[in-house]
C-alpha cells in the first residue's frame, strides 16, 4: 500500500521497453482479484489461458538420477 509494488513494475517496465524487449511477463495466482485488477490497471493483459507448470521434489529427482 506504500507504492512499492507500482514503482518496481514500472521500474522494470522501463528497462524491458529501453531494452527493446516484446514483452515484460510475470505471474499472480487466479484468486488474487486485487491484484489482478492492480495489474490491469497499469495496462497488463491477464493471460487466463496459460497455466504455470512446475516439477520440483521428487519428481525433478528423477531426473537427476543416472539412468540404468
């Protein structure tokens, strides 16, 4: 609520465009409405059809382990 947040954003908003980036992505769980809103307000798209995946435990384990 100090405008923190915002400042970072726009911090790394910046530096993408001055970058010549396409784009400046991040994530925000579906529940979270105020932020959802916080981050349409400054112009992002929320992006409902794309889903974060992740492997980590043991699942990403097994990929370390030498096959045999």
């Amino acid at each position: 609520g100090h405008g923190i947040g915002q400042a970072l954003l726009e911090h790394l908003a910046r530096l993408a465009a001055a970058r010549g980036y396409g784009r400046f992505e991040w994530s925000v769980l579906d529940w979270n409405a105020g932020a959802i809103r916080f981050y349409e307000r400054m112009g992002a798209t929320v992006m409902p059809d794309w889903r974060i995946c992740r492997i980590a435990g043991a699942a990403l384990d097994a990929y370390r382990a030498d096959p045999e």
